[in-house]
C-alpha cells in the first residue's frame, strides 16, 4: 500500500518558506518510502540506502534529515497528531471541552480514504515496531511531541483562567487515550471504521482518562 499524500501546505501569515516547503516535502517522499520498505521487508530488512533509493534521494540527503532508518518515519506519525490538533484547534472557545475533544478525535481517525490509508500504515508500523526497539523510541518521541503542542490549543479553548496543572493532565490524558487506542488496534485485525476501529476505541479511551478531571466537569 502507497502511503498518504501529505496535507496542502499553509498559507498566509505563519505559512512556511518555499525552502521549508520543500525541505518538508522531501522529508515526507523518504517518510513514505521508509513506510513502504518497512512494510514489505521490515526494518530489519531494510536499509538506508534503500529507502534513500526508494525516495529518489542520495544517501548523504537521508542523513541530512534522519539519523538512522527508524526515526525516516516520524514525519508521517506526526502528521496525525497535526491533524487532530488542527481540528481541535477550530473549535469555539467555550465550547464543552469534551464534546470538543471527540469530535476532533473522531473526525481525525475517520471519514476519508486518506485517514483509512494512513491507519493502516501506522498499524503495519506499531506491529513492525514491537521487536524494533529504535521504531518504539521515534513513536513514543512522536507522542511526546504531540502532546506539547496540544497544551496551547486546550489552554485556548478553555481561556486563561485555566490552572495549567489541569491543562497538562488533560493534554497527557488525551495523547495517551489516542495513543494506547492505535497500539492496541495495531494487534487486532478490526477494519479502520465501525466497531473496534481507532475511532470508536479513542473516544473510550479519552471518556476513561479524563471523566473525572476538572475541566470537563465545569
């Protein structure tokens, strides 16, 4: 399977540079790559200069951006969390908070063939990262990530009055409920919609970690 394309770039005030533009986009080509061969052989049989190959990149390219063939995919592993960032991020501030947190979860692991084509490649490479110790570092790292850049989103949604104590937990909380719902999808064969998709296990997730936190009880 052909992974994802990557989102459009941004424009207007923030948008990026046309050299960061395409210092992302050759970072995604040996992301995708990377994702294929690990697919097809696994990492262990696959190598850098495979993956630069398969990007049409020269080797001295892949490790100006990767220090090694596992962390080639953290680039396509973020790009989800981006994705349900953004999507919270157009919430209202004032909305319920929990109403908007799974609309936002829900809307980011469903509804598109894109969304569908990516899960699977994040299942096939949460199954290859369980006898690859590198792989596990760059998901966990990935996750670590996401879970910065969430505080600010909530911290706008729910206004500055907030306690950042509560704000952290309820980023940590719904990092780990999108996180553990994708890790234990990964080792079923459950479709990527309907009952047992990441979806439906995310929103269980994020009701059991954060029903009894403050800021969803306001």
């Amino acid at each position: 399977m052909r992974s994802p394309r990557p989102y459009a770039p941004q424009t207007g005030p923030g948008a990026q540079s046309l050299t960061e533009r395409r210092k992302a986009a050759t970072q995604l080509d040996i992301a995708r790559a990377a994702c294929d061969l690990f697919a097809e052989h696994g990492p262990d049989g696959t190598t850098a200069e495979d993956i630069a190959h398969r990007a049409g990149v020269a080797l001295r390219t892949f490790y100006r951006y990767f220090r090694n063939k596992q962390e080639a995919v953290a680039p396509l592993l973020a790009g989800g969390g981006d994705a349900w960032r953004a999507l919270l991020a157009e919430e209202d501030p004032g909305t319920p908070l929990g109403e908007a947190l799974e609309r936002a979860v829900t809307r980011s692991l469903s509804g598109q063939q894109a969304v569908e084509e990516g899960l699977e490649v994040t299942r096939g490479l949460l199954r290859a990262a369980v006898d690859d110790q590198a792989l596990r570092a760059v998901w966990y790292r990935v996750n670590q990530d996401s879970e910065e850049h969430l505080v600010p989103v909530i911290s706008r949604l729910v206004g500055p009055e907030a306690d950042p104590l509560e704000v952290r937990l309820l980023a940590a909380a719904a990092t780990d409920a999108i996180r553990v719902a994708l890790e234990l999808w990964s080792t079923t064969q459950a479709p990527v919609s309907g009952p047992g998709s990441p979806a439906e296990l995310a929103v269980r997730c994020l009701r059991d970690l954060t029903g009894a936190m403050p800021l969803l009880l306001r």
